[in-house]
C-alpha cells in the first residue's frame, strides 16, 4: 500500500513556482530519501504533505485519504521533525515530548508510557528534568525528533534533521531511522549529506528547481548517468610513459595525463586494476598513490544538475 | 474542545512556571491598590463637628441624640442656645441641631417639627447629616401614625423599634467620597494592567511562530482558529484572576468601599477584559515581531489611559480631551464604575456595556481580518 501519493501537486509563491507539477509516491515500510540543493522545494513538500500550506493544484494522499478531506485522519499518522528545531526552552525535556503528544489526543498513562519511550529512543531519558536551554545542537535535534514519534506516527517525515550536529549524534539519528523502519515505520528524509541518504535510504528522488529529476534505488540512479569508473594514478614528476599501452589494456576507455597525475577511465563491469598497475610497473614507473572514484550520488547529482550539493 | 483546553493548560504552565510572571501578572494590580492608598492617606478622617441644644428633654429626643451620636465621622458636644452663634462663626461647630420644645410629641404625632439645623456650610455637612437623621425621624414618626395617639401601643413599637437589631447597620455610615476616589484610581491602574497583560499574553503567538513551535502545532491535529481560541481562553482566566484578586484584596485587606455589589463590578470589567483581548490582537496581527508587537502596545496602552482619566478624573482634564476620551473603551468603563458607585442601576447602564462590548467585538474584527491577510501572504493554513 502506498502510504504518500502526491499527484501533479503545484506550489507558487506568487509568481515563483516553488514545487513543480510534482508526483510522487512512497510505499510503506521505504526509507525514502529527499536530495535537494538549497531552495529547491524540499521542505516546502514536506510542509504540504504535514497539511501547513496549501498546494495551488494536485492532490495529497495520506494511506489513500485526502489530506485535506481527512485532515485529522492525515496529521495523526504523520509525525514530523522540522528544518527549524521547534522545542519550547522553557519547558523540560519530558514536558516538551508529552505536550506534542497530547495534541494528538493521548491522555494518561498511555501518554506517560508513549513519553517515556520516545525519550528513550533518541537516547534523552536520563535528560528528563533538563531544560533544552543547556542542550547541544545534537540534543536539541534528538529532542525535535521525540516529540515527532512519541504518538507513534506510521508516516515519519524528517527535513534535515542532522544539520549542524556533532558525528556522535548524528550516528545516533541515522541508526534510530534505521530502527524506526525496522519497527514499522516509513520514513522520508531529506539531506544535504549525500552520504546519509546513501547509507539508510532505500529510495531516492533528486528535486531541483520544484521538479524531480530523477528517482529510484541508488543502483538505478547510478546507471542513470554513467557506465565508467575513474581511477587517478600519481606517479613520479618527469617521468615518461606510454599512454597507448594503458589503453591497450581491457576494458579501458581513455587516458589523460595532467602533469603527473594520470586518469584512467574503465568500464565499469571490468575489473582491470591490477593489469594497469602492473602495466607501469613493466616499464618502471614509480607509483605514488593510487584512487579509484567509482559513480557516486554525489557524481550524479552533479551530473543531472550541474551543480554540488553543498555548494553553499 | 478537549484540544483546546491541552493547549491552554500548556500556556499557564509554560507562563506561571516561571515565578516572576506570577508576580508581573498577580502583583502589579496591587500596586494600583498601594498607590490609591497612597494618594487618599492625605484627605483622611475629616470629622463633622455638631453641637446640640436640647429644649425638649425626652426619650424619644435623647434616643435621637444617642444614635447622631453613634454615627462615624461625627464628634457631637451639647451646648447651650445661647453659645450657637459664636461657636459656628468660630468654626468650632459646623453646624448644630436645636431640638425645640414640643418636638417628641409632634414625631409621636407623626408630624415631626421643632427641629433646626443651624450651619453656616450649607448643604455639603447638613445634608449628610439630615439624610440619616430624617430618615430615623421619619421611622419613628411612621410608628407613631400607626399608634394613631394611643401612647401605651407606641411605647411597645418603640422599644421594640429601638431594640431590632437591623438598627445597628445605620451606625456603619463612612465618608464615601474617599472610597469612590480610591476604587476610582485602583480600577484606572487594574484597566492598564490588564491591557498589558493581554498584550503580554498574546504576544506568545507571535513568539511562538518566531520560534517555529506555532508550525509544528499546526502540523498537529489543531488548525489556526483553535489555537487562537486557547489564546483566549488563557488570556479570560488570568484577566479573571486579576480582577477577582483585586477586588477581593481592596474589600478584604484594606477595606476600601467600592459602594459597587461585587457581580456588577466583576461583569463590567470581565467586559473590559474583552476589549483588552481585542486591543492586543491587533497589536499582534499588524506586529511582524514580537518585539515591534510590545512596543506597539507601549505606545497604545499608556496615553490611551492617560486620555481616557485611567489615573485621575477625567473631568479634570479639557473638554476636548474629554471628547477625545469618548473614543476610548476605558472611558466607558469607568464611567460605568461611576454610575453605579453614583446608585445607578445595573440595568440602567446598557448603553455603557454595550458601547464597551462594541469596541471589543471591533476590534476582534479588525484583528480576524488582518490574521487572515497575513495568512494568505504566508499561504498557511
Ligand atoms: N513562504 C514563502 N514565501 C515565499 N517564498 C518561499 C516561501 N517559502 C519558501 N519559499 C521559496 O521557495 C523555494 C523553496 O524553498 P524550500 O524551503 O522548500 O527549499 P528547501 O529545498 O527546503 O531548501 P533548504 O535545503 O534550504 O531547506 C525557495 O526559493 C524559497 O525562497
Ligand atoms: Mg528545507
């Protein structure tokens, strides 16, 4: 079943277009993850799918029901973690995480066991009585994500819930939205950090300018752009080779020398290493250090953009 | 509804867990008390001074000395017919009370005559006293009417007149003029107050969409409206507590006489309180930060008291200030406060409550109308 169908959904911001024509869905149980260059329309989705604002045209599907026709219905199984930390400072840990889940219509002990478990989950259960005041980044993102799963969404919506947090507790999150997913739950998580999304996700759409541009498994968008693999090869200054040997070699495409620095491109399906080395090694050349690149997301994201992820 | 009431339990937490907004919107309405007290420890216990000259020796006379004598704010000496001229153009008396002779008999008639009051303040002291006196004269005397000259069936009315313990509540008669003046000045300052209180507490919209937690609430099963709606609801219950506190601490600890029943005092300030709500709403619909919303009300809340006699009477203040103050809810409501201090009747004051409900249900609509131009910028829902 699909937990989120958005179909042909517009956005404008005055005359700016903010989401394009956009379609989308996400079936339950993915990780699904949002890439996107600053402005291209991520958490302005999010902000529609969570029922804020109001698409000009299209239509939203919460588990089949319109989010705006079952407005209850939609929010109640949706939990979101926004861009903008939003905690109330002073108030403690506990009373933040059981204030959201109250609005969800949890009384009681229920409400008190639901808290509690929240807190456990992002690691803050020792932090009950603290007031975020004193909290890190990190803390202050585990605490945001709490009072988003505390009412036990089945639909998580994280936007960026990593920025600027310290790699303890960003390990942290990346393994609690792998064990929230293992525990039921579908997610959708938007990032800068192309290795996050790389690591947990396991659907991808790439949106630029309000549109997606791509969308699939990482293996899929990968074949999207290339067939080759690249690898970089230092070698001593002034020394002489013979490029055509190299691309003699099977399964390489083309070789380029730049001062002492040599990249050769390969077939991707072609394991050929170790003939290139041993290629230079024949004619006694002194290897300094070696790298292969093989296509990553980050490749392909600049490759169907133009433009790096983290550019700003 | 079940939401709304989460939402404002979470607002009186968040505020009153920080214990110096207990004190920001439970204490300073008792300035304004302190204050008046302040103000009116100047024109404190001026005593009326009357001698009396007694011709016609008789109960039914003596009784009527011994209860101007029970009266507060009186000193009463007996003095002779002879001495009245000298001791009221000395000042030493501000009036006397000759009772001629015959003047038992005529009130047992129930004709009461042979009385005088000699003074030379005119009606400002005889008046006050005349008011209590004639109206213990005129009970008397009705007894005597139905007597119709039977001696044996008065003197039995009489004594059980005199002995009825209602009697004893005419002795707490006080100078009310100062306790109008003090409630006066105490309600002006508790007006103020509650205008910024009201601005205070709806200033946490505008600080809660600054800090993003406004967004997240509506993400929750709450929209827009409710969340107002709670607003509102905070805002009557700590309004509510001001004024209930105010008026109980001016009766109960320093016993200032409103001359006002407590529900009608209560009711025109609750209706106040509306008026407030709505003051502050607009300042939080046209402010685009909290911190222009606070200054905005700054701006609003004193001179509009200032002009409206929230901190001294308005009359005075020039007549074309006083026109300008007819354009200001704290004007209709303390001349509602007066009216009904003056013996009005509740009923009578219509006009008052429903210009002062007026102005909030104004307000209210001007503040609806911009909360929803601004959301249509915005585009949130
Ligand atoms: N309320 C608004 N009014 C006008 N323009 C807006 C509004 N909200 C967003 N935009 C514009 O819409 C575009 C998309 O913004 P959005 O916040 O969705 O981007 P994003 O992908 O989440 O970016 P980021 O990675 O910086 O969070 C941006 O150009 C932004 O300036
Ligand atoms: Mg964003």
């Amino acid at each position: 079943m699909n937990i989120l169908e958005i179909k042909n959904v517009t956005k404008k911001f005055g005359d700016f277009i903010a989401v394009d024509n956009m379609s989308l869905t996400v079936a339950e149980g993915e990780i699904f993850g949002f890439l996107g260059t600053n402005g291209a329309g991520k958490s302005t989705t999010i902000n529609m799918i969570s029922g804020l604002l109001r698409a000009n045209s299209g239509e939203i599907k919460i588990l089949g029901k319109d989010i705006h026709k079952h407005s209850r219905f939609a929010k109640k199984n949706i939990g979101i973690v926004p861009q903008d930390i939003a905690i109330y400072e002073d108030l403690t840990t506990y009373e933040n995480v059981k204030f959201f889940a109250g609005l969800y219509g949890l009384r009681g002990t229920q409400l008190h066991k639901q808290v509690e478990e929240a807190l456990e989950f992002v690691g803050l259960s020792d932090k009950h009585k603290s007031y975020p005041k004193s909290f890190s980044g990190g803390m202050k993102r585990r605490l945001n994500i709490a009072c988003a799963i505390a009412h036990r969404p089945k639909l998580i919506i994280m936007d960026e819930p990593t920025v600027g947090i310290d790699p303890q507790s960003r390990n942290y999150i990346l393994n609690s939205v792998k064990k929230l997913n293992e525990m039921g739950c579908t997610i959708i998580y938007t990032s800068h950090y192309m290795e996050e999304v790389e690591e947990i996700c396991s659907r991808i759409a790439i949106i630029d300018h309000g549109k997606i541009i791509a969308e699939g498994t990482k293996e899929q968008l990968k074949a999207i752009i290339t067939n080759t693999k690249d690898v970089w090869i230092e070698i001593k200054p002034m020394e002489t080779i013979d490029l055509n040997k190299i691309e003699a070699v099977s399964g390489v495409k083309a070789v380029q020398m730049e001062e002492n620095l040599m990249k050769v491109s390969s077939d991707v399906s072609v394991n050929n290493l170790n003939d290139i080395i041993q290629c230079l090694i024949n004619d006694k050349v002194e290897i300094r250090s070696l790298k292969e690149q093989s296509p990553n997301l980050e490749t392909v994201f600049l490759t169907l953009t133009g433009r790096s992820l983290r550019d700003h | 509804m079940q939401d709304v009431m989460w939402l404002v339990r979470h607002t009186l937490k968040k505020t009153f867990s920080n214990k110096k907004n207990i004190l920001l919107y439970f204490g300073t309405p008792l300035i304004g008390i302190i204050i008046s007290l302040l103000v009116y420890s100047g024109s404190n216990e001026k005593n009326v001074h009357i001698g009396i000259v007694n011709n016609d020796p008789h109960y039914i006379t003596n009784d009527t000395i011994h209860f101007i004598k029970g009266l507060e704010h009186l000193s009463v000496t007996n003095i002779k017919e002879s001495e009245i001229d000298d001791q009221i153009t000395s000042g030493k008396l501000d009036c006397v009370l000759v009772f001629h002779p015959g003047f038992s008999k005529s009130v047992q008639q129930g004709r009461p005559d042979h009385l005088q009051i000699v003074s030379i303040h005119g009606s400002e002291i005889t008046g006050f006293i005349k008011s209590y006196l004639y109206h213990y004269i005129n009970n008397i005397s009705a007894l005597g009417k139905i007597a119709n000259g039977d001696e044996r069936t008065f003197l039995q009315m009489y004594e059980r007149y005199q002995q009825s313990p209602f009697r004893t509540s005419v002795h707490s008669l006080k100078d009310t003029s100062k306790n109008i003046g003090m409630t006066y000045q105490t309600i002006g300052y508790l007006l103020m107050i509650m205008l910024f209180s009201a601005g205070n507490l709806a200033e946490m919209i505008v600080k809660e969409k600054e800090n993003r937690t406004y967004f997240r609430l509506l993400s929750a099963p709450i929209n827009g409206k409710r969340y107002v709606l709670s607003n509102i609801i905070v805002n009557m219950i700590v309004m509510t507590g001001q004024i209930i506190l105010t008026l109980v601490i001016m009766d109960r600890v320093f016993h200032i006489k409103t001359n006002i029943a407590f529900w009608q005092m209560a009711v025109v300030l609750m209706l106040f309180s509306l008026v407030a709500i709505g003051i502050a709403f607009i300042t939080v619909a046209f402010a685009n930060s909290s911190a222009s919303a606070g200054a905005m009300q700054n701006l609003i809340v004193v001179p509009s008291c200032m002009l409206s006699g929230c901190f001294w009477p308005a009359d005075i203040m020039p007549t074309f200030v006083q026109k300008i103050a007819n354009f200001l809810p704290q004007r209709w409501t303390l001349d509602a406060l007066l009216k009904l201090q003056q013996g009005h009747s509740f009923g009578s004051l219509y006009l008052n409550l429903l210009i002062i409900l007026a102005f909030a249900l104004i307000f209210f609509l001007i503040s609806a109308y911009k909360f929803g131009r601004n959301n249509n910028v915005n585009n949130f829902v």
